[in-house]
C-alpha cells in the first residue's frame, strides 16, 4: 500500500493543457501525477486506485493545477514589518548581479499562507527594480520550512530595470546612472565585461613555466551576468514604457540572451514587435493606480490584446504591490476586458511555469507532473469561488474551515 496515494474523484478537472474533464479523476502517487482518468475510464478501472488510496470526493468542485505568479517579492519583502522587512534593493551600486534573492527569503513571511488560500502555489522571487541590474531571482513553492525546501530553481534568472526606478536611485545622489540613456550603458558595459570575462576564462590554460602559477580568480559578478549570456537563465527585464521595451529588444538583440519583460505595461502599443521577437510579458500589476508616469497609459485590457497580437503573456501581482491571492481576480478582470478565459488560466499556469523553467514539473495537471494541485469550490475566475484545499507535493497543506470561516493550513 502507498500511504502517499490519492485519487481525487468527480471533479471538473481543468488539465490546462488539454479539455477540461467533467467528472475526472486525478490519482497522485508518491507525490506525482501518475494518471488523469475521464468518468468512464475511472468506472472501468476503480480497481486501478492504487490499494489503500485516500479518496477525495470533488464532486461539484474544480480541479485546478496550482497557480504560478512570475514575478513576485514574496519573503524577500515581507507583508507586514515595513522597512525591517524590506531585503529587495541592494542599492550600494547600480550593478548587482551576484547577489542572490534566495538570501533574502524568509519562509515565515505570512504572505506565503495568503497566496495558497488563493490558490497559488508556486512564485518567481525577483528582486527590485532601484539598480540597472538588480541580482538572481529565484523560482519557489510557497510551501516549506526553510527557502531549501521550497526551491524549485534558483537562479530562475537575472533581474535587470529600466525606466523611471534606477534612473531615480541615483539621480537623486547625483550617480551614475541619472538618465535612460545611463541605465542603458550601465547594464551593455556589464554584459561586455561578462562577455570578455567568459571569453578569457575559457581560453587554454598557458602552461609555459611563466605562467603555470597563474590563478583565474572568480567575479561572482561577471559569473551571473555569464548565466544569461550563456542562455542558461532568461533576463528579466522591468519595463513599462514603450521606448523603454524597446531598448530592452535592442539589448537582447545586440547581446543574444534570452528576454522576459516584466510589467510591459506599454507593450501592447508594440505589441507586433514583442511578438516578432518570441518574447513573453509577464504583465502587470493590474489592479492599481497610476501612481507614477511610466503607468499613464496602464490597461487591464493588455493582457488581453498582447494574447491577441500573438504574444506570450502571464499576469503577475508584483507582491506586495498588488496582494498575491488577487492573482487570480487580476485575471478575471482581464477576461472582463477581453481576454480569452482559457488564455487567462494559461496565464497563471503553464504560462509562468514555461517562463521560470520549471514546466517540466508544474502549471498542468499530466502525468509525472508535481502533485500541486487546489480543489476550488466553482470556477476560479468566479469571484464567489474560493480555493477549498490545496496540495504540495501531493500532501494536503490547506483546506478551507466553512464553520470558522478561516484556512487551516498543516504544519
């Protein structure tokens, strides 16, 4: 008997990648995905249930893979503690790409316990946007007694910033860089350098007795800025304004590393050209005022026709910014305003997942995917629906309490 199975029985199963399934069955082994049964499959093969399996009834209820938001502050700049909680910014030089946002995460932040009572179960840690390049971000579950427990890849990738917030840091210190055209030299001599840098240290070791004492010393700095020129993590660009996407096209294309706007809050005025170029936008936040110039021309229709124009889009809360578990209340008023409502789960799903390369494990209910999985009691982009109990790993982490009106969450 595996005392780690479970078969979720009766539910609407939303796969994503794939129809949804009325009256499915979702059997989890040791944790994993091992099958997704349609009703009369599950009648023919009941004795399929791996012996001893814990039986949830779903009945009525929708089956969900766990929600995924791709950009976000969680740990690292914690709900409630003001500026003791803040470990976003290393603003002591505009150029910090060996610094590690998984340094700064802590697990007890309670804004791990809001997202997975709204259904999300996986986040991007970025960290912010003060300096031209801003460290590695980190892809993790919201679940986990240290950040060890809760990594699924770190990096995930390199967090860069263009527009108003570096321009600002330092312009008001009177540093370098105090303008676009400053933020935009700062991050190609980085790149340069990097690029010189791998360049050097893969060359042949001299073994003439000259230099055989010679030893390359590592930049922690150059390194992480060689994870994106070597494509091995995607650079994450923050950029609202068109002229500011377009500089960040400009740099991808001139160093050939892999781009992902974040924010893209004018991309839909390009959005032919984003899409020319493949490059995906994790769009938002949605749900707030136009608090500054760059977002004037903000749009919760955006999501909606970057999807039409052909590009790749996931919807992001930018937490704290916008609370986590609205991430999918943002998607709704997406579809509000035109987006496809497949397209909308797809946003806080498969798309995210693909983005913080780990859609080998999440964003979709398939077989030998992570058991990450939520139980909602209706549809999701219904905003009368709630998130009834979640699963990490196959292990029920949270279930929602109708008496006390509260979540419980084990421990």
């Amino acid at each position: 008997m595996d005392d780690n199975s479970i078969a979720i029985t009766g539910g609407r199963v939303v796969p994503v990648e794939g129809d949804p399934i009325d009256g499915g069955t979702v059997i989890v082994t040791g944790g994993t995905i091992s099958a997704v049964l349609r009703p009369e499959a599950a009648l023919e093969s009941g004795s399929a249930l791996p012996p001893g399996a814990t039986v949830v009834d779903a009945a009525g209820k929708w089956v969900l893979p766990g929600f995924i938001d791709a950009h976000t502050h969680l740990g690292a700049y914690e709900d409630g503690l003001g500026w003791a909680g803040t470990d976003t910014n290393e603003l002591t030089g505009p150029n910090q790409a060996q610094v590690r946002v998984v340094d700064a995460i802590n697990p007890a932040d309670i804004g791990f316990r809001d997202a997975i009572s709204g259904g999300v179960l996986a986040v991007n840690v970025n960290p912010g946007s003060g300096n031209p390049i801003g460290g590695q971000t980190a892809a993790i579950r919201c679940w986990g007694r240290t950040v060890e427990d809760m990594v699924l890849r770190a990096p995930s990738g390199l967090k860069s910033a263009l527009g108003e917030n570096p321009k600002r840091n330092y312009g008001n210190r009177n540093e370098t860089p105090a303008t676009r055209l400053g933020t935009a030299s700062v991050i190609r001599s980085a790149l340069a350098a990097a690029a010189d840098y791998l360049q050097e240290r893969d060359q042949p070791r001299d073994s003439s007795a000259e230099r055989s004492d010679t030893v390359r010393k590592r930049d922690l700095k150059l390194e992480a800025l060689g994870l994106a020129l070597r494509r091995e993590i995607p650079w994450r660009q923050h950029a609202h304004r068109a002229d500011d996407i377009a500089t960040a096209l400009r740099l991808a294309a001139e160093f050939g590393y892999d781009l992902v706007l974040d924010h893209g809050t004018e991309a839909y005025l390009i959005a032919d050209k984003v899409a020319a170029a493949g490059v995906p936008v994790v769009i938002g936040p949605l749900l707030t005022a136009r608090s500054k110039v760059e977002l004037r021309n903000r749009s919760i229709a955006s999501p909606g026709l970057l999807a039409s124009a052909g590009v790749t889009i996931a919807i992001t809360t930018d937490h704290p910014v916008v609370p986590i578990h609205f991430l999918v209340h943002s998607a709704t008023f997406a579809v509000r305003e035109g987006l496809d409502p497949a397209q909308a789960l797809r946003a806080i799903t498969i798309n995210p997942a693909r983005i913080m390369g780990v859609d080998g494990r999440l964003g979709s209910i398939e077989p030998g995917k992570d058991a990450d999985l939520v139980i909602w009691s209706g549809d999701p982009l219904d905003v009368m629906s709630r998130a009834e109990r979640a699963f990490i790993g196959g292990a029920q982490v949270y279930e929602y309490d109708y008496a006390r009106r509260e979540g419980v969450f084990t421990r």
